[in-house]
C-alpha cells in the first residue's frame, strides 16, 4: 500500500488560450501501488475528434488494467494509443504530441513523443526534462540556434516525430529516476512553455509553496501577454512530492534470507542461459539493424520517402536498444531527411509552394549533412516549386497591372505565365492563367470596340460641323458674288446713264456718273473697265470746258452790249449777272444690294 504511505499533491490547469476550443487534455490515475499521469496535445484541426483525449484515455485504460513502470510496457501504451489515431475512420489523419510520467512512490520514469514536455524539479533546479522532437531542436543540437530564440523560433512545431504519423513513432523513454523528498514533477503542453520560458517557469516553481500556488502564479505570467500574444491552447499539470515511500526495515529470518537466496541462485543458475540468450538477441538485433539500414539506402536511392523513413526510424530503435551511437545517428541524419522530404512534398500536393520551397530548401541542408542522399530529388523538386511561383508571381503582376488599368501589359503577363505553365506542364497554373487572359482580352477588346465608337463619333461630328461651314461658306460666297454681279450691274448703268448726259451735254453730270462707275470697276477689281471710263471722263470734261468758254464769250458779249446801251441812253445801269448752275444729280438705285452714291460736281 504504498499510495497511503506517501504524499503526491497533483494540480493542473488547462485552457483554450485565445482558440475556439480547447485541444490540450490531461488526466491521471493514482493505484495502491502505481500512478500514471499522462498529458497530450492535439497537432490536428479535426473538429469532431479531440486527439489529445483519446490519447490520454487510451494511456490511462491500458496502464491501469496493467500497472507497470517497465520500458517495453510503456511503450506498448504508447504505441496503442498512435495505433488507435491512425485506426480512424477513413479521411481523418489524427495527430498528437504526449508525454507520460508512471511512478511507484518511490522511482519515476517517463516517456514522451512529439514536443509535449515533462521537467522534474530538484533543490531549485531542473534536474531532467524532455527534449522536443522538432527541427528547432536539432538547431539546438548542431548549436545553429541560440537558446533562448528556441520558445519563438518559426520551426519549433515543425515536428519529425508524433502520434499518429505514417509508420512508428519515435519513443523516447529515460530511466528509472528515485524520488525524493520536496521533488516537484510537470507535464506542460506548447502553449505554457512558448509563453512561459524555463527560467521564469523555474523561479515561479522556487517562489511557490503549493502546487496550486505554482499553477496560478504560471497562469498569471502567460495571461499577461493575451494582449499581444496569439496564445494558444495551455496546460500545465504540477505534482509536489512532499513524501516519497519508505519500506519498514525487517529483521533477517530464514524464510527471508531463502527469499533473497533462492532467486540469487536461479540467476546465477540461468547467467549463462541468459547471457546466450542476449548474444542470440543482439546478433538478430544487428541482423535487423544492418537490413533496416540497407532498405531504408535503396527507398532513397529510389525516392520513396515514406518507406525510407519508417525503416530507419525502426534503424534508430534497434541501434538505439544495441547502444549504437553511431548508427544511430546515422539513422537519425536518414530519418530526418526522409520526413523532412515528405512534409515538403505535403506543402506542394496542397498548392503552398513557398512553403514547400522552404522546406525543401532545410531538406538540402540536411541532405548534405547525409552525405547528400536523395540531392537530385529535392533539387529537382526545388526547380519545380520556383518554377509554379514563377507561375503565381506573373499571375499576381497581372492581377496588379488590371487594378491600375493597364489590360494590355496584364495580358502580356498572363500570356508569360500561361506559357511558362504549359513549359512545366502545369495544367492547373495554365488553366488559371488562360482564364484570367481571356478575361482581361475580353475587358481590352470592350474598351478598344468603346473607343473605336467614341472615335468615330467625334470624326462624324468634326465632318458635320466642316460641312456646315462649308455650307455657310458657299452661301456667304454665293451672296458676294451674287452682290459683286450686281455692283458691276450697277457700275454699267452708271455708265450708261453718264453716256446719255454726255450726248445731251449735261457734262458735268456725266463725270460724276463716270467717276462713281470706274469707282466701283476698281473695286471689284476689273481694271479693263475702270481704264476704258476714262476717255470719256476726259471727253465730259473737255465739253465742260468748252461749255464754260462759250458762257464766258456770252457774257463777255452781253456785258459790251450792256455797256454800249448805257453809253447811248446815258443813263448808269446796274448789270445783273445772271449764274446758271447745273442741277444737282440725283441718286438713284440699281438693282437689289446696290450702294451707289452719287457725289456733286464742285460749282
């Protein structure tokens, strides 16, 4: 009854953080003479399923039908529960990281896979804990990464090991540890140790005086960053081992002494046969060993991951059961590289190729580290995944030119990745990218048949308007010739009329009928005219001057007349003199649109 002779003191905590829903779960169970605590992690986003739960479950039934601190019985608990995440229906991949401690009040043992840890806590320091299955931690290792970037770094659940994996997962179990007294064990999920590093967990642990103590004060440090942390699911499980069990002293009796001398003697007495038992073991261990090794060579050399990875992880196990350390490095190089090869291929099979091309490129890295086993693969692998961004990226330069409106240098893009698609024969980038052209040619041709119209219409009203000017200026040219026909109309009967006053010898009239008329020949430019007036303007003016000297010899005569008749009579007379002037002309119009003036003679 060792339960009731010591004093394990267990709290946990366990929330959703700031997910939906809580994946984490814990659970325990404390027998008469054995305890088991078992704490599991759901890696999975299946919403009807808790993996975590059917894990730990799993754990638990099984250790309490069958209570043992043994490694094989451990890890048979393991195994059943990832035999019973992969026995899902079909479509449901489960997956789950798990750490377990089984303890008989006195000793502990505990086993993990994945990156759920377990730390036990002695005199104020971390005396053992767990190591995560992930590729942070082998930068850890190879002393790649510093430490304390570890809680944060962007690889620390990229996992190589976990429950419900294709083929065995890696199963690290430590040896028996004795307790003491004042001992503090925990089991913490990813979502406590990413927010809460060990050393601020490790002083919490040395501050508290209770389990309860240390799970709230824990809790408190990682709820203060839910304003600026993505907190995931956590929980912390804490046990105090305030008294471990001590076995009464007996006094040596012969019933005593034949208990521990009869199972001295049946060891000694089946040494031998053991120890020929053990050479048979190991020499079918190494045979095993040597043809996992083998096999998992040829799946590389022939590219088939999935199965290289399964035969050197069952590699590892057995050089690891031999304390072979460098086969089972080896192994552990090989088995890295092959699940670090399937997890790129994933990305790629899901279209997230700028994952898959990180991920291919640390597969390379560990390639070399491996003596560049499986290089061409990835390579070419790598030349494909540039080559598909390559494809997205002339995509999304097309998708960015049609938002600034440049359609024709978008389907120039979408033409350069439909062709770089249908190089790599990549159906569904092709497909894509000529949908998107057609698309874009569509929009083109609309906007140029847009255009094309618009064009047109300003042409038909740029033609309308030359025509209406060009009617508009025939008519205005139509009305200056029609008012010039009337002018030079006008100009001739001017003319006429001038030859009628110089045959009745109004001369002086027939100059200012001449003189408008060659005015108006002038102006409408017909020289031939104008010039052929003035023979006759010089002829009215000749009969004006002969006119004004047969007036003078008149009056000259009639003034010796008059001068002789007042001799005569004797009487002084007063002459009169008599002026006759010409009649004014008169201005007349001729024909519609004419503007003759005719101007006065001088007296």
């Amino acid at each position: 009854m060792r339960r009731i002779n010591s004093e394990f003191k267990t709290v946990h905590v366990s929330e959703e953080g700031r997910q939906l829903s809580n994946r984490d779960y814990f659970g325990y169970v404390e027998m008469d003479d054995f305890a088991c605590y078992v704490l599991a992690d759901s890696l999975d986003a299946e919403p009807s399923v808790n993996s975590a739960r059917l894990v730990v479950e799993s754990i638990i039934r099984d250790f309490t039908e069958a209570p043992s601190m043994k490694k094989g019985r451990l890890r048979r608990y393991i195994r059943r529960a990832h035999l019973e995440l992969a026995g899902q229906k079909s479509g449901m991949h489960l997956k789950a990281s798990v750490a377990v401690a089984v303890t008989d009040y006195r000793k502990l043992r505990y086993a993990h896979v994945g990156n759920s840890r377990f730390y036990l806590v002695r005199s104020g320091r971390i005396l053992e804990r767990t190591e995560d299955q992930s590729l942070t931690q082998n930068l850890l290792e190879a002393g790649q990464l510093p430490l304390d970037q570890a809680a944060a770094h962007e690889e620390r659940n990229n996992l190589y090991s976990f429950l419900g994996e294709r083929g065995t997962p890696e199963i690290r179990i430590s040896g028996k540890q004795k307790l003491e007294n004042g001992d503090i064990f925990t089991l913490l999920t990813r979502g406590v140790w990413e927010q809460c590093p060990d050393r601020e967990f490790l002083d919490i642990i040395n501050s508290a005086d209770s389990p309860e103590d240390t799970v709230n004060q824990t809790e408190d440090f990682i709820l203060k960053k839910q304003e600026t942390e993505d907190i995931d699911n956590y929980t912390l499980a804490v046990t105090f081992v305030n008294k471990t069990f001590q076995p009464p002293d007996r006094p040596w009796t012969l019933k005593r002494v034949l208990m521990v001398a009869i199972p001295v003697v049946l060891v000694v007495g089946g040494l031998g046969l053991g120890l020929y038992m053990r050479h048979r073991s190991i020499r079918r261990r190494e045979a095993a060993l040597a043809e996992c090794m083998d096999s998992g060579e040829a799946y590389l050399r022939y590219d088939n991951y999935q199965k290289a990875a399964e035969e050197y992880g069952e590699a590892g196990t057995l050089a690891d059961g031999l304390k072979r350390k460098a086969e089972a490095e080896e192994a552990g190089r090989y088995r890295k590289l092959a699940e670090q090869v399937i997890l790129a291929d994933e990305a790629m099979a899901a279209g997230d190729y700028r994952k898959a091309q990180k991920l291919y490129l640390t597969a390379k890295e560990l390639s070399l580290e491996a003596g560049n086993a499986g290089r061409s693969y990835i390579e070419d692998q790598l030349k494909q995944t540039r080559d598909y961004t390559e494809v997205f990226d002339l995509i999304a330069l097309g998708e960015k030119k049609e938002e600034y409106g440049n359609l024709e240098g978008a389907v120039l893009s979408y033409k350069a990745a439909r062709e770089k698609a249908a190089s790599i024969y990549y159906s569904e980038g092709k497909s894509e990218a000529l949908e998107r052209q057609a698309r874009a040619e569509e929009q083109l041709e609309k906007g140029q048949l847009e255009d094309t119209a618009r064009r047109k219409e300003q042409e038909d009203a740029a033609a309308a308007q030359v025509a209406k000017e060009k009617a508009e200026s025939e008519a205005g040219l139509e009305l200056e010739n029609q008012q010039k026909a009337n002018d030079q109309q006008n100009a001739i009967e001017l003319e006429n009329r001038g030859n009628e006053l110089l045959a009745q010898g109004e001369y002086e009239s027939a100059v200012t009928f001449y003189q408008t008329a060659q005015a108006i020949y002038i102006r409408l430019e017909l020289p031939g005219q104008a010039d052929g007036i003035n023979g006759k303007i010089a002829a009215a003016k000749a009969g004006m001057e002969a006119e004004a000297a047969r007036k003078a010899e008149e009056e000259a005569a009639a003034a010796a007349a008059a001068q002789e008749e007042q001799t005569q009579e004797g009487q002084t007379g007063t002459a009169q003199e008599t002026e006759a002037a010409a009649p004014p002309p008169q201005v007349q119009s001729y024909g519609p649109g004419s503007s003759v003036e005719l101007v006065a003679p001088a007296p």
